[in-house]
C-alpha cells in the first residue's frame, strides 16, 4: 500500500472508509484515523476537509465527530444507526394514534421513519412526507396513497426543503402530523438549521394534531433555533431512557406526554 493509501483504492474509497468508521464510532482522533489508514495526518486533514465540505462529519480541535451539536445536525446515516431501540418503541406508541381514513405528515426525522414502517394494513390511508427515505420505503405500498413533498433536495439530510415546499404544506389540511427535533428544554422544542426549522414550523400549521417524537437523548438540550413552543404539541412520546429531571421539566410546562416502553 502506497503512503497515500492508493493500495485501499485511492483517495475516494479511504473516504468511504473513513466516513463508515466515524459514522460508527460517533468521534475519532485525526492520529487514530492516520494510523489505521496509514496515511499521513496532512492526508487525513485533507479527506476530514472533503467530507465536512459534504457536511458528513464535523471537524474539532484534533479530531471529528458525527454526532450533533447545538449548532450541527448530523447526518441522515449517522441518525439511522442511531437509538434504534428507543427509536421503535416511540414509532410502536405513535401507531396507535393512527386510523384508517386519516391524512397523516410525516417530517424527515428518522424517528418517523420508524414509524413509517410499521404502517402496515391502515386503509385506507394518505402518508404526506419530504424525507425521501419514507418516500421510497411508501411508494411500493399500494394500500397508502402517497404524497411526496418536492422543494430543494438537500443530501445531509436526505429531504426536500425550501420555500416551495413549505408552500406545498402550507396548501395542505392533515389530521395528523408527527415531527420530531434535535433538542428539547424549557418548553420549547428547537432545532441547529433555519431552513429546517421553516418547514417543520409549516407541518405543524397543517396539522389538526401535531405529536412531537423524541428520544431520551433529546431532551434537556438546546439548539440555536426554537422550532415551536411544546404546547403546539398535543402529545410528545420519549422512550423510557427519559430521566426524572427532563420529565420534571416537561410536567412544569404542563407538556402531554406518553412513555414508550422498550
């Protein structure tokens, strides 16, 4: 193998490789990473450049991360190996509010993709969504009229946004909505990118009900942008995970929420 790990299949391949290690260790050192491909660290800071560029993974004083910050969502892979478990006992709570006749939203969470699985023999039933993940699990389902959201593909997260699509929401009168975010904490629900936040804010005005789907991991966390106060919410679900201060904090805003059990 060549010092620049041409051996491996060049630049491209050690890049695939470096994001699926990241992606499955959540952080690494720029050293450890040198070692393991046995390239040089000036190598390595060049693919840690490229693959943040893509939005990939986040660069820190020594090392990068694919795990998010109050600033920094992660991407849709990392989100999909992440808090499975948490994750389908939330989506199996949110099915039981789901009726055949409904018109349902569902954002580009992957905590709703969860539950966009588990839509099985509900008929008839709409399934309205931007996340082109749910989009392509949906379209082969010939019981679930499906309606697929356009606007801006954007790659990190692997959805339509943009102005056009919330347009499209905004033309739109659902029964349900289900949406989930990055944080949660003192009464609001909050997210790190502005152009996420508008859509999900115009989901939630489509909505006769709206149920907030978040992970343990969430709450008691901020990020910069407020997506809504949690009283636009009429239920959230958390996993059981969920400690006693953040179930404080969600009974002290007088928060509705249902505990889902893994």
């Amino acid at each position: 193998m060549t010092r620049d790990g041409s051996g491996r299949g060049g630049p491209e391949r050690r890049r695939r490789d470096i994001t699926d290690h990241v992606l499955s260790e959540g952080s690494v050192t720029a050293a450890d990473l040198a070692a393991r491909f046995g390239v040089s660290l000036m190598t390595i800071h060049r693919d840690l450049d490229e693959l943040e560029r893509q939005g990939i993974v986040r660069k820190y004083r020594g090392g990068v991360t694919a795990q998010p910050s109050g600033v920094f969502e992660s991407n849709v892979a990392y989100r999909l190996k992440s808090m499975r478990t948490a994750k389908e006992a939330i989506a199996a709570r949110a099915l039981e509010l789901v009726e055949p006749g409904m018109a349902i939203m569902l954002d580009d969470s992957t905590t709703a993709l969860a539950l966009a699985r588990r839509l099985t023999g509900i008929t008839p039933l709409t399934v309205i969504t931007n996340f082109l993940e749910a989009i392509n699990l949906l379209a082969v389902r010939p019981d679930i009229r499906l309606m697929a959201l356009g606007g801006d593909y954007d790659p990190l997260h692997n959805s339509f946004l943009g102005v056009s699509c919330a347009d499209a929401i905004e033309s739109l009168n659902v029964d349900l909505c289900f949406v989930s975010t990055s944080a949660v904490s003192g009464g609001f629900a909050y997210h790190q990118e502005q152009h996420i936040v508008s859509v999900k804010r115009a989901m939630l005005g489509a909505a006769a009900r709206n149920v907030l789907l978040v992970d343990h991991s969430k709450l008691g966390r901020v990020a910069l942008h407020r997506v809504a106060p949690l009283s636009s919410f009429d239920r959230l679900i958390v996993d059981d995970a969920a400690d006693g201060e953040s179930l404080r904090d969600l009974d002290e805003h007088k928060v509705p929420y249902e505990i889902a059990a893994t």
